[in-house]
C-alpha cells in the first residue's frame, strides 16, 4: 500500500464483501474451488455465474467459492440455496448449465433434480 487512494479502494471492497454477505440476500451460490473442482473446471463455472447474474441483471444473490466438498466425482460442484428453501447441491455444474440454473433454481425457485447430488 503505497497512498491513501489505495487505502480507501480496498476498504471500498472490504464493505462491498460485506454487503455481499447480507442475510437479507434473496439466493446464495456457492462454488466448491478445491484443486479437484478446479480442475474439472470450477472457475470457469464461476466466471459463468457471475456473467448470467450480470447479463441478466439479477441483483440480491451472493455468490461465494468454497474448497473441497470430498465429492471430487461431482466436480464442478454448486450450492444454491434460495431465502425459502433448502440448500441443493449440484454436480457436474459446467458452463453450458449455468444458464438454466440460474433461471430456474434463483429465479424460479425450483431446484433441477436432474443435476442435484443426492
């Protein structure tokens, strides 16, 4: 750190983290970033989230990374977990998946049993 203008950009960042950590969130996401999930493909995962929420201008959803959930088979792997509902967890969560997660388990509110690690 070497000026005050820097400073004040990462307490910027620190309250906007905490913001992103409301209880009053209406979906949290969670992206399992182990070295296995990695691997498999979990950044680009995330990356995709992120570019859906932002695309589609989905405000009040967190979205967070994890590590290792020891479910390396399922990897990618992706919780969500909506204001009314349980968490759900999810494998095999690549880029191409994103998309209808998004619109049917945030937005919709119904989870794709489909995909959903039992």
């Amino acid at each position: 750190m070497k000026s005050l203008a820097e400073l004040q950009k990462i307490k910027e960042r620190a309250l906007a983290r905490r913001k992103l950590s409301d209880e009053s969130a209406k979906a949290r996401v969670v992206v399992a970033m182990g070295t296995c999930g990695i691997a498999a493909g979990a950044r680009d995962t995330m990356k995709a989230i992120l570019n859906e929420l932002e695309t589609k201008n989905i405000e009040g959803v967190v979205v967070t990374q994890t590590g290792c959930l020891g479910l390396c088979e399922y990897e990618p792997i992706v919780q969500i977990q909506t204001a009314e509902g349980e968490m759900i967890t999810y494998g095999h969560i690549d880029t191409s998946r994103v998309p209808d997660l998004i619109t049917k388990h945030v937005l919709g509110g119904e989870p794709v049993e489909a995909w959903a690690i039992k």
